[in-house]
C-alpha cells in the first residue's frame, strides 16, 4: 500500500472512532489531536525533505491557527456576556412556555443572525442562550441541530456569513448583492423544509427553562434589565464590528475579534462597576464577572477538538487527496452544476473551504464571470452541505462539543431532514438558473 493510501486509511479509521465514541468510549478531542499528529507524521515520511514537510507544517498550522484564535475570542466574549446577565435579554424573548415557538424563534433569529455575523459566532451565542434547558434529549439535540442548520444556512447567502463566501467574494467572483439576490431563497427553503419536518416534535410539548441568573437579590428589576441590555449592546456590537472591521482594515478577523476583546478588557471592564451603581443594582463581593473569568470558562476540550479536525483537514490538502479527488469528480461527473452539487455533500465529511478552494481553480472566471449562477450555487452548496453531518461545520463540531451532541444520533435523526432541504434548495436554485 502506498503511504497516500495509508493516510487516506488512517484518516478513514479515525473519522470512524469519532463517528463510534457513544460506544467506544474513547475521547474524541486526543482522537482528533492524535490522529492529527499521526497523519502529519506519516505525511513526513513520504515527503523528501524535511524542510518540505516543514513548509507545509508551517502554512497549515498559521491558517488553523487564525480559525482557532477567533473562536477562543469569541468564546470569551460570549462567555462574558453570559456571566454577566446579557443573554437574559434575549431568552426572555426567545424563549417560551411551547416549545414549538421557542424551536422556530430560535431558528430564524440564527439564521439571520448568522448572515450578519458569521454561523460560528451566531451558534456560540444561541448555544449559551438555550444551555441549562430542561428538555427531554431528543427534543434538545433537535433544538441544537437545527441551530446548526440555521447558521450555516444563513450564512450561505452572506459574503460574510461563512468563509467561503467570503473567499468567493474577496476572489471578485460573486457581488454582495449578487449573492443575496441568488442564494437567499434556497437557503430559506434549505431551513425550512427541515423546520417543518422538526414542528412534529415539539409539537404539545411544554419548555421547562432554567431560571435565569440573576446579578443581585436586592436590585430593583428595572436597573437589572438595563444593566443586562448595556451588556448585551456592548457585547453585540463588538462582534458586529469583527467582519466590519476586518474587510475595512484587511486585517485577519482572529486579529481584529484579539483586538476587540482588548478593549472590553482595558475600557469597557473598568466601567462596568460605575455602571451598576448609576443602574442601582447592589454590587456582590465580585462586581462583576471579568474578562480573565470568562478565561477559564471556556470549554477548552472544544477548542483542542476543532484543533485536531482542522489539522487533519489540512494534511488532507497538503498530500494531495483533494486534489485527485476534484479530478476524478472533473472526469466522471462531467456537468459543472453536477460536480458542485457533489462537492456540497462531500463538505459533510471534508473542509468545505479546501473544496471551495480547489472549485475556484477547477472553472475559469473567463468563462464564468462575476454573479454567475455556477459560482451561487457553489456558495450555496458548499454552505449548507455542511449541515448534512455534525462533523460537516463549524458549527456542528461547536455544537457537539457545548452540547454534547453525539454524530450516531444526528445521522440517523437528523441528516435525512438536512438532505431533504439541502437538495430542495439545490433543486429551486436548478430551476431559478
């Protein structure tokens, strides 16, 4: 066997253990990490030069370290807007006595959400809305699938929504309103058809929420709700003006979300103390829970976890597997619209963003010029095809691991929904152009 077959084996064997945990029992984070390690190891010894093998390390891990920075920024500033009561505001309006309100409230503020922001930071924050909730656990893991769906799916018609329309975008091969215009139906009927599937079972059953924390015993309701609104704003702007900021200055977004948290560290923690008092809510023996707090919060056994499955991703690209796997897709496929619908199911087990990457090479923009509807549908298709598996996004491996969710019971009770609205949504696009 050939070490590029051995990779691919590896690989495979790996992916199964993580697929396997409920009943293997084995931690999916060293899975990850170790496997990562594994494959690179194996990648340097068919390589001819250790300096080659170097090279690539080097490239892989500044780019997977720029994925994970941000999602650690992130992680603290939604943990700090937790800490501090700001989440309240919106579970108070997202959340319901039914919990079939609550299911399609949750999803379209995701889905918007996610097109403003991006579907990573729009699932961190609607997993730390809905976490503590007292649901039975297959409504729960239903709850946390389609948050899932939602983001990615909002984000498929953003240029700043997910990472490949952005580099969509960034490559001049599709326009901001070119790619609202031809992606936003789809998306929505990618979300809904699987919504609608979801409403049956939520349908007569009742939430039971974890009360909501509280910042004091003595404060009057009126200065806590400010004070929990002025978080909220503070922390929500600031990750609004991540994207802003990032396409304005071209600084990487790990940069910029760093920079902000700087900020809310230097000017924003040192005023929260003055601010409770003008809100006249009594201060605890902690005013108020820092950012260094929200530090140690963090659930870093996720962040070790998306870690390994990006550098095992990566060392997929750099040996060339993706590559020859775009090739034979080129060969046998034949029809462009065929490949990139292909290539939106395989994003459920790869990167979409080396898929995405080796699509922009595969057809010339000469031929296909800015806002065609093959480079649509491929924003579309690689944005939401990830939602076919947990392991597909982002955002599904955030959820698996904040939520718990396990892969064996999203595939059987949940992918066939994310394939139903995935190819609903491919095949009005189809129709559209």
């Amino acid at each position: 066997m050939s070490l590029d077959g051995l990779i691919a084996m590896v690989f495979f064997l790996i992916y199964l253990a993580i697929v396997m945990e409920e009943w293997l029992h084995w931690d999916r984070t060293l899975l990850a990490l170790g496997g990562a390690v594994f494959l690179w190891g194996l990648f340097a010894i068919s390589q001819d030069s250790y300096s080659q093998t170097l090279k690539a390390l080097e490239y892989s891990a500044a780019k997977t370290s720029q994925i994970v920075l941000f999602l650690l920024a992130v992680m603290m500033l939604v943990e700090w807007i937790r800490e501090n009561g700001g989440f309240v505001v919106l579970q108070k309006w997202l959340l319901h006595d039914s919990a079939l309100q609550e299911l399609w409230r949750i999803t379209w503020v995701t889905f918007f959400l996610s097109a403003v922001i991006d579907n990573m930071t729009s699932t961190l924050i609607m997993l730390a809305i809905i976490k503590g909730r007292h649901l039975e656990r297959n409504r729960q893991w239903t709850l946390v699938s389609m948050v899932v769906l939602a983001a990615n799916a909002g984000g498929a018609w953003s240029p700043i929504g997910d990472v490949t329309t952005t580099m969509l975008w960034i490559a001049g091969m599709v326009s901001p309103l070119g790619l609202i215009r031809g992606g936003f139906a789809a998306a929505v009927l990618n979300c809904l058809l699987p919504l609608l599937l979801c409403t049956r079972v939520f349908t007569g059953s009742r939430a039971s929420h974890m009360r909501a924390p509280v910042l004091s015993t003595g404060a009057g309701l009126t200065g806590l709700e400010q004070f929990q609104n002025f978080i909220l704003c503070i922390g929500l702007l600031l990750m609004l003006l991540i994207p802003v900021l990032a396409h304005l200055t071209d600084l990487a977004p790990a940069m910029v979300a760093i920079s902000c948290l700087v900020v809310l560290a230097c000017v924003f923690d040192p005023l929260l103390s003055q601010v409770k008092r003008q809100f006249q809510i009594q201060n605890r023996p902690q005013p108020h829970s820092k950012l260094t707090t929200a530090f140690f919060k963090i659930d870093w056994p996720s962040i070790v976890f998306i870690l390994g499955i990006l550098l095992c991703m990566d060392l997929l690209h750099e040996s060339g597997l993706l590559g020859l796997l775009s090739k034979l897709m080129l060969v046998y496929l034949g029809d462009e619209f065929n490949q990139i619908f292909v290539l939106g199911l395989l994003s459920a087990f790869l990167d979409n963003i080396p898929l995405v990457s080796a699509s922009m090479n595969m057809f010339d923009p000469s031929v296909y010029p800015l806002d065609h509807g093959l480079w649509l549908f491929l924003a579309y298709c690689a944005g939401t095809g990830g939602s076919l598996l947990v392991l597909g996004s982002a955002a599904g491996i955030v959820a698996m691991g904040q939520e718990g969710l396990k892969f064996a019971w999203f595939l059987k009770n949940f992918s066939p929904k994310a394939l139903l609205g995935y190819v609903a949504g491919a095949l009005f696009f189809w129709y559209m152009h």
